[in-house]
C-alpha cells in the first residue's frame, strides 16, 4: 500500500513539475489555466459537484491542495477500469491529464507522458 501511495506521489509531482515547474501560481495557456497542474475551467466543471469542493471556486486550484483534489477526482471519473477496459496505468492517467477523457488513447499526449515518465525515475 505504501508504495502504491508513493508512485502516486511520484505521478503526481512530476505532473506538477512540467505543468508549472511547481508554482502554484502559474497562469498559462493564455489564462485558460491555472495552478501548479494547470486546471482548465471545463476541468473544474467536470468535478467542482463533489462535496469535497463545494467551499471551493475555480480561482482555489492555486491552492496545492485543491489543486491535488481536482486531479484525484478526475482520474476518478476518467481513468476506471470500467472506462478503459483495463487497470489504469500511470501513463494513463498522465495522458488523460493533458488531453482529456480519452487523452490515453492520443498520440498528441505521447510526448507528454515521456517528460512526466522522465520525471519519475
């Protein structure tokens, strides 16, 4: 279990790292997102009715924390093995993160996974 817990971590560290190089702060993709894991609003709308957000707006992802919650929740709905027909992996969920539900099956999102799988060795 720890190790499983620690390989998110490692997933979700290298995420952040080449979405904002870690700043929480960071705006991009000319103002559509925010935080240090870049949210874009139609990523907050597909999560902000949990009941762990409700207290929340879409101006919170620059907050760590929030920002972490969001992604969890996304992958949640996103990388299931109902979803994709089997046992989501890492790569999964770094590709769904940059190009959407079914940003694991996009050749667009290759080169994106191999910067965040680069990241986690």
């Amino acid at each position: 279990m720890l190790v499983g817990i620690l390989l998110s971590l490692s997933l979700t560290g290298a995420i952040i790292q080449v979405e904002s190089g870690g700043n929480d702060n960071a705006v991009g993709d000319n103002g559509r997102a925010l935080g240090s894991m870049q949210i874009w609003q139609c990523v907050w709308d597909d999560v902000k009715s949990s009941p762990t957000l409700q207290d929340y707006t879409y101006q919170d992802v620059k907050k760590r924390k929030i920002a972490l919650i969001v992604f969890r929740l996304y992958m949640a709905r996103y990388a299931t093995k109902k979803r994709l027909g089997r046992t989501p992996t890492f790569q999964d969920k770094a590709r769904i993160w940059n190009g959407g539900p079914n940003g694991y099956k996009k050749q667009a999102t290759v080169k994106y996974w191999n910067k965040v799988k680069e990241l986690m060795k």
